[in-house]
C-alpha cells in the first residue's frame, strides 16, 4: 500500500520534499537493480564479451551512492520562507 499523505501534497512543505526524495531514491535503486541484474544475467547466460558491463554497474553504482549522500546529508528540509512579492 502506497503512502497516505494526510494533507495536500506540496514541495514547499519539508515533510512532503523528504517523502518524495526519498521516494524518488528508492525507484532509482529498483531501476538500477533490474537493469544491471538483466544485464548481468544476459551477459552470463549467452557467454558474451560485454567489456563495458562492469563499468556502467560501477558507474550506476557512484550514481546511485551520490544520490544517497545528497538525501541524506546535503538536502536541506528546512522549512522554506515564504517568497515577497
């Protein structure tokens, strides 16, 4: 069962940024996943010579560890000022 989130949905609301990012995280983890598992899987099944494989599961992996860092310790979810008009 998806989240329920009690009130209106909001990038300006802190708890709603956080929930989404980390939302967000977790597809790209799954995406990351499936994608190198099958290509992994492929690549031992027919014997081929992917060269590249273990650098774009290495490369995906950086990629995915640095999107980790940002929402765990760069992302500010501060409660943002109002913008004057």
């Amino acid at each position: 069962m998806p989240p329920r989130w009690p009130r209106k949905p909001d990038r300006k609301d802190p708890e709603f940024r956080k929930l989404d990012d980390r939302m967000n995280f977790a597809v790209h983890v799954a995406v990351a996943a499936v994608t190198n598992s099958g290509l992994w899987f492929v690549h031992n099944l027919k014997a081929t010579s992917w060269e590249w494989l273990p650098w774009l599961t290495a490369s995906w992996l950086v990629v995915v560890l640095g999107h980790l860092i940002y929402i765990a310790a760069i992302a500010n979810y501060s409660q943002t000022p109002p913008k004057s008009t």
